[in-house]
C-alpha cells in the first residue's frame, strides 16, 4: 500500500505560484495580489506570505513598498545579465557533472538533439526551448555541488519568465544550437579536459547571448 505525502499550504502556494510564473500566467511584471491568491487555493494568507518570501529569494518575485508583490519584469538589460551569469554558473556545472553522465545519459541527450534537430524543419521555437532545458538537464543535473546547481536552476527560472523564444527572434540561432550540443557531448563522451568542457558550455550560452544582442541591435523596435 503506497503512503502518499502531503505537502504544507506553505509548500503548495509555492508550488503553485511558481508554476504560474513560469509557465507565464502570471508574466513579467504581474502583481500577486495575496489575498487573491490565498481565495484560490483555499487558504489564509499566511502560507501565501511564506511562499512569496521564498519566490523573492529565488529572484522570481519582487517586494516595493506601497505596491506589494509583482514578478520580477524583464528586460533586454535583464535578458543579458542572466545569461552571463547563467553561462558561467552552468559552464562549471556541466563540468564537474561530465565524469558522472553515463552511457544512457548521453543517449538521452543525444535523442533529444535528434528532436530538436528535426523541430527545425517546420520550425517551433516554443518547443525547441522546451527541448534546450530538456537537453541542458539531462548533463547538469548531475553536479554534485548543490549550491551550484541551484544558481543554475534560478537562472533558468529566470529565463523561463521572459516570454517570448529567443529561438524564435534569432534566425539561424537554433540550428547552431544544435550543432554546438553535439560538440559539447562528444567532449564529454571523449573524457576532455574539464575546462574544455566548461568553456565549451560557457560559450554556447554566450552564443545565444551574443547572437540576440547583434539581432536586436540591427532591428532596434
């Protein structure tokens, strides 16, 4: 007979609200009214507060006086300052996990890729972004430095609440993604140096960084 665990209000309103954030119903800039909140979750308050505190640690949420709780709004400024800070914490990450990516690991990731390449024929940036974090996952999850991977979990939850793909703003981008994954598996796959990998990882995010600031600098809105 299976137990099943419940989870505090506080854990839930949690669970919940950042659901919302990152899936973008609740997008950049929205205001997470508590009472509100709390009506439709079915309770107080008080677990709505505590879950809004842990979001705002996490960088999800903002808190102003006389304006509340809103969701951190981005920007193109916000844009490039998570993606430098990504590129380094998820370069050292994707490093110290390589000597633990097994053979099925790499098989994983590699059947990803093949998805994705084939989402580029008839192209959806909504789901080639859903893929990257798929692909990315399946090789930094496996960091043994905790506090790492939770900087690399926040970055990608930042990333997560700007809307719009940068797949989708960046022509060509998706297919040198693509490319430059099976670059960063076959030095895992051939035991490289960690700092190969490292910077391997580091500059496939910057890529993408360096490729969107060019594209919005030629077609400034």
């Amino acid at each position: 007979m299976t137990t099943q665990v419940e989870i505090s209000k506080s854990e839930r309103a949690y669970l919940e609200i950042k659901a919302k954030i990152i899936e973008g119903t609740f997008g950049s800039g929205y205001r997470l009214v508590l009472g509100g909140i709390a009506n439709d979750l079915g309770v107080s308050v008080v677990p709505v507060r505590e879950a809004i505190r842990r979001l705002e640690a996490e960088g999800l949420v903002t808190f102003t006086a006389n304006v509340g709780a809103q969701v951190v709004a981005t920007d193109a400024r916000e844009y490039q300052y998570t993606m430098e800070t990504l590129s380094l914490v998820e370069g050292m990450a994707t490093a110290m996990a390589a000597p633990h990516i097994t053979a099925s690991d790499i098989a994983r990731a590699e059947s990803i890729n093949a998805e994705m390449r084939e989402c580029l024929v008839h192209f959806d940036p909504q789901k080639f972004t859903v893929l990257n974090h798929e692909f990315h996952a399946v090789i930094f999850e496996h960091c043994s430095n905790l506090h790492l991977l939770d900087l690399v979990h926040r970055g990608w939850n930042r990333l997560a609440t700007i809307r719009e793909s940068t797949f989708a703003s960046v022509p060509g981008r998706a297919h040198r993604s693509v490319e430059e994954h099976d670059g960063i598996l076959d030095l895992i796959e051939g035991s490289a140096p960690a700092l190969d990998i490292e910077l391997a990882a580091r500059n496939h995010r910057l890529a993408t960084l360096h490729e969107y600031l060019e594209y919005q600098k030629a077609n400034p809105v």
